[in-house]
C-alpha cells in the first residue's frame, strides 16, 4: 500500500498541469502521529504534500458535499461507496468527479494503539505489514493485521466501486467474514441487559457531535439535533437525550452507511458508535438486499418499495 | 400499582385509521380509555423523532396506525412508511425498548370493529408490560 504514493503523485500532476481538475483532495501528513488530515491541492507543484498510508481512515466524500468545482479525489472502497451515494443523493455529479481509486488494505486504530501506551506516542512508522511505534522511551512492533480498525479487518469491498483510475491492481477481497457477530450478539440479550450494555457503552458520551461531522452522510442544512422549534431532541446530559441522538443519528444512516468507520474514528471518548449503525446496516441487507453504495443505478431501500415488502410486525 | 393504567399515545392517519376511530365510537363500541389520538395526514408523515418524543415523555406505548397498503391517498405513503418503520422498530428494540411498547397497524376507514379490536389488544399488551422504565427522560427541559 506504501508504493501507491507515486502514482498518486503523477496523476495529480497531470490532473492539474491539463486543467482537468481543479483541486485533488487527498491526505497530508498530520501534526500528530496516526492522524493524517485531509488536504486540498490546487497546483502542481504542491502534489508533493500528499501521503498515502494507513492513518488515511477519514472519509474523502464528506469533503464533496455541494462542491460546483471539477475535483478529483482519492477514494478507498467505503469513499468510493460514499462518493456513489453522494451521486444518487445529488450532493455532486459524476462529471464533476475524477476518482483516483486506492485499493484499500485496511486502516490502523488509533484508539487501539494509543490505549496500550500510558505515556504520549511520538512516531508511528510503517513497514510493509509492520507498524512500529514510539514513545517516549518505548518502542513496539505490531503487525498491520492486529492493529486493523475493526471495520477494516471485517471488510469486504476494499476496492473502489467507482474510479477513473487505479492507482494499482485491485487486492483481494477478503470472503468469509462474518461481518456482524457483536450485532447478533446483543441482539440475543435481554432487555434490562441491553439497556445496561448501551447506558454503559455511550456513558462516555460528551455530544461533541464529532461523529455526526465526520460523517460524509450528516449534510442536512439543519441537523435534528441543533432545531429547536420545536425542539425534538433535548441538549441536556440525561442519558436518554445522548441514547436518543445516538438512535436517531444511525437512524438518518439507514441504508446509506457504508461502515467507513469515520464515525469511530472521529470520536474523541473511543466510543463504538458503528455498533448503531451496522444493525440498520444487517437490517437492510437481511429484509432488502441491499447493500450501500453499490451502483449508481439502484435507489437507496428507504426511497424506495417493493409492494411485497416483509410486514409481519404491523398489526 | 394496581390502578395503574397505561397512556398510550395513537399516531392515526387522517384518511382511513381516525375515521375508524370515529366509527368506532359512532358505533358506540367499547375500549378501554387509554389511548391519547394525534392525528396525522399519512403514516409516511410520520417521524421516529414524534415516536421517541412521545416514548421520552412518559409514554408507555405508541402505536402508529394507516390505511392498508395500496389504499394509500397519497398512493404510495404508507408504502414507504412500512420500510421506515420495520427499520426503526428493529433499532429501538435492538437499543432497549421492551417488545410490545411500540405498536404498527393497518387499519381502514370502515374497519370500526377491527379498530376497536387492535386498540384493546394493543392495550393490553401495554398494560401486561406495566410502566415504560427505559427511554423516559428524566430532565425536564421544556422549551422556553
């Protein structure tokens, strides 16, 4: 994945140096170790400032919303799903687009890495299949596979959907996953341990709405949780305004999410919020079939009906 | 407890469940008093916002009722709003809502009997589960 970096280089040059593009939005380095941030390069000179490795978990597409430029952008497997339901949802057009299609080995968790050391992490370096980390005084080797976000490791459309171009041959997809264990899981639970489970997993919750904002899906003009007349969601700290901005947020995802993970990612208390969202994501699949981002011709499962759809639950 | 009864608040579409209602009680057939009516114009009107209000404000069951599907005056409505709500009530019960407090029915304008019918079974339902515990807000914020 670390050699995708010079073709990503020249495609850019030639992009900007032919006009054919306006701006590529890629990652640069970040000021802090694991934590690329996104860039917007306009000239040819400055193709330079683009990185590619694996801190690059942000999703480009949140960065599309509503552009009238030409732009291209690099897109891994979830951008590249999020960049084609950006296109059925009108946030941009497709001849608007050039994408520069990365396939994807998985981005590493930051969250995982920095909670095994007590002290400030100063360097993350990457080897291929290799992650070494320093600290202060400590160094540690990982491999690349135990170190994955979790939906990575569980990920099973790695190469981009949609693309221009490759920046190298398409990976293997990974089969046989069972991409859904800790939803079944809670699932089987009963109901005061259910209530248990999401009280303690979301006590951690500040409502800084990182994950709403990381979010390419979370476009609204005015966003549930900021209207106030009337005022269906509460700013207060009670514990059922936070499960309920939490519900309804994975809610405005049903059928869209594309388990990027930019959510979790984003989300300053390490708080599993893709466990929200992958439910409606099972849901849609097991009752409709679908699947997001997929191709640009099928309507999203809540835009849509079969006249035959399942109803065993209406009375 | 034992004069505990539970509120329940009925979201009914405009064309065919609240005129059930209103043939129901022209009728003059009987069910308990628990529910509370808000009428909307169609099910697809309806949001999971007013659910998780009414659920965040003490209620202690909802139930959501429209015309059948293909019966629909806005055609399509309810068609949609089937989808939103197999969805939704997945997530609310996979979050911790116990089964049974949230409640979907199909029910038209001449269905007066059946009306009354699903309105005790949904009542009683509600009433065995006893007091809503989870998604009660205990705050009380009311917008000034």
């Amino acid at each position: 994945m670390l050699g995708y970096l010079t073709k990503i280089w020249t495609i850019s040059e030639r992009l900007l140096k032919e006009s054919k593009v306006d701006m590529v939005i890629g990652f640069r380095k970040g000021t802090v170790p694991m934590m690329n941030e996104p860039c917007v390069v306009k000239s040819p000179e400055n193709v330079k400032e683009l990185v590619w490795d694996s801190n690059c978990g942000i999703n480009l597409a949140n960065y599309l919303t509503d552009r009238k430029e030409k732009i291209a952008v690099i897109a891994k497997g979830c951008d590249s799903r999020n960049i084609v339901t950006h296109i059925i949802e009108n946030k941009i057009k497709r001849d608007q687009l050039f994408v520069i299609g990365v396939p994807c080995k998985g981005m590493i968790d930051r969250h995982k890495i920095s909670s095994m050391f007590e002290k400030e992490i100063i360097e993350v370096i990457e080897e291929e299949n290799k992650i070494i980390v320093r600290g202060n005084d400590c160094e540690k080797i990982f491999k690349k596979a135990e170190v994955l976000q979790e939906n990575c490791a569980i990920c099973i459309h790695r190469n981009p959907v949609i693309y221009d171009e490759l920046v190298a041959e398409p990976v293997k997809e990974q089969t046989d996953i069972d991409r859904y264990k800790d939803v079944r899981r809670i699932e089987e639970m009963q109901v005061e341990e259910k209530n248990n489970f999401f009280d303690e997993t979301l006590s951690a919750c500040i409502r800084c709405y990182a994950c709403r904002n990381a979010c390419p899906l979370c476009y609204c003009p005015t966003c549930f949780v900021d209207e106030s007349r009337p005022q269906w969601l509460g700013k207060s700290i009670d514990p059922v305004d936070i499960k309920t901005f939490h519900l309804l947020r994975a809610f405005h995802c049903a059928g869209r999410c594309t388990d990027c993970g930019a959510c979790q990612r984003a989300c300053p208390m390490g708080i599993n919020v893709r466990i929200f969202t992958k439910k409606l994501e099972k849901d849609c699949f097991e009752l409709y079939g679908w699947e997001a981002g997929m191709s640009l011709d099928e309507r999203p499962p809540l835009d849509t009906y079969r006249p035959d759809d399942p109803e065993d639950f209406i009375k | 407890m034992s004069d505990w009864e539970p509120k329940i608040v009925a979201f009914l579409c405009n064309w065919c469940s609240y005129e059930a209602a209103d043939l129901a009680g022209i009728s003059r057939l009987q069910y308990p008093p628990n529910i509370r009516v808000i009428r909307i114009p169609c099910t697809g009107r309806m949001s999971p916002k007013f659910i998780l209000a009414a659920f965040g404000k003490g209620a202690d069951g909802v139930w959501v009722s429209g015309c059948h599907p293909g019966d629909c005056h806005y055609i399509v409505g309810n068609y949609y709003a089937r989808r939103k709500f197999s969805l939704f009530k997945d997530l609310i019960e996979y979050m911790g809502i116990e089964p049974g407090r949230l409640h979907f029915s199909w029910i038209s304008a001449a269905e007066g009997t059946r009306f009354a019918e699903v309105a005790i079974k949904v009542i009683k339902t509600v009433k065995d589960l006893g007091p809503s515990k989870y998604f009660i807000k205990k705050i009380n914020d009311r917008v000034a």
